[in-house]
C-alpha cells in the first residue's frame, strides 16, 4: 500500500548503545508476535516475508483481524516510546542487519503505523472492507499511479515534485473507490511515509483533503 522511491538522507541523530538496545528489544517482541525472529548479527526478517505475517491479518475476513494488527503496533511504538527519532534512514541500519529498501520500507511502517493505528483509527477500522479490496479492485489504477512516478524519475523531474504527483494520484484512486475520507486518509499515508524518507520533502508536500467528520 505504500510506495516510495527511497533516497538515502544524513540524519544528524545519533543514539547510545543503551538507546538502541531498547528499540531491538521492542522490535524482537513485536515480531514474536508473528511468530518470526530477529536471526544472526540481529538480522530482520525481509519486509515481504513480515508483511506477508501480518497480512494475514490485515486481509482476514473482518475488521476484528485489523484491531488484532493494531494492538501488536501499538505494543511496538508504546516500547519505543521517545526513542522513536531513532528508526531514521541512518540510525535503523546501526541497529539492525536490513537491506536498504527494506530499511526505508520498516521506517515507514513503523510511523504509518501510528497514524492508522491511533490516529486514524476509526478511519482505519471503519472503511476495512474497502482497504483491503482496493489491491484488487483498483490495481490497475494504482498501477498507473505507479508508472507516472517511475517515468518522471526516469525523467529527472525533482524528486519532491515526482513523488507529490504520486500523492494526489493515490488519493483520487481512494477517493474513487472508497470515498473522500479513505482518500484523504491514504493521502495523510504517503505524506508520513515522504516525511520520514525524504524529509527534504516536507516543506513542498502537498495538503491533504480535511476528513468530513
């Protein structure tokens, strides 16, 4: 559901041995919770196997699954707690043995986690049907979101730029399928994901719609 083209940034956090053993603990339990483990030289599983884990909950048959997913999430970032400045581009692969597009993909999890799962949470809980149906129903519309991004990369069209188009794309194909909230919520999405990736992005990122209630 998220999608990024991930630049490496330089952070200027720099956290203690102390520190970020306290953010792999938090994250060894919440991967117990999916019955996977933090392996060797503390090695993450690959984000599409955790993703996979998860899913079957994201994408069971009611939203109870969902609520079951957010309960794990929030044991996650209630752990780390105020040393969430660490799951930076530059700190996590201190931390963990990750590849780098799964280092920007489990960065971006972990603060879109926090919008769906608290946040937005209503949002989140009250439109599952429609979420976890959209991978299907507008595949091809997502797909062509995708294309433009990846064309205007090629294109050398500023990233920042490239990756606002991107934004306004998948909101309206929420919007279409899911109505103005569900757009607005996927377009608070992708926004998270931008400020945490390219916060060089953050200053041009493109408002989002105001939710109707």
């Amino acid at each position: 559901m998220k999608t990024s083209i991930f630049l490496a940034v330089a952070l200027l956090t720099v956290g203690t041995a102390a520190q970020y053993s306290s953010v792999m603990y938090c994250y060894s339990q919440f991967f117990t919770a999916y019955n996977l483990t933090v392996g060797a030289h503390f090695t993450l599983p690959s984000f599409a196997d955790f993703a996979y884990a998860r899913g079957k909950d994201e994408l069971g048959y009611n939203n109870l699954n969902v609520a079951k997913v957010c309960l794990i999430q929030n044991a996650l970032s209630n752990c780390v707690g105020g040393y969430s400045s660490y799951i930076n581009p530059t700190d996590f692969p201190k931390m963990f043995n990750v590849t780098q597009s799964d280092n920007y993909a489990y960065i971006e999890d972990f603060f879109i986690g926090i919008y769906e799962c608290q946040t937005a949470y209503n949002i989140t809980i009250n439109n599952f049907y429609c979420l976890a149906s959209i991978g299907k129903n507008g595949f091809n519309s997502i797909a062509k979101c995708e294309a433009q991004l990846n064309t205007d990369i090629t294109n050398k069209v500023p990233i920042c730029v490239a990756e606002n188009t991107f934004v306004k794309c998948m909101g309206d194909v929420y919007t279409t399928y899911c109505g103005a909230d569900v757009g607005a919520y996927m377009c608070n999405i992708e926004n998270i994901a931008l400020t945490h990736v390219l916060p060089q992005c953050v200053p041009t990122l493109i408002n989002c719609p105001a939710y109707s209630t």
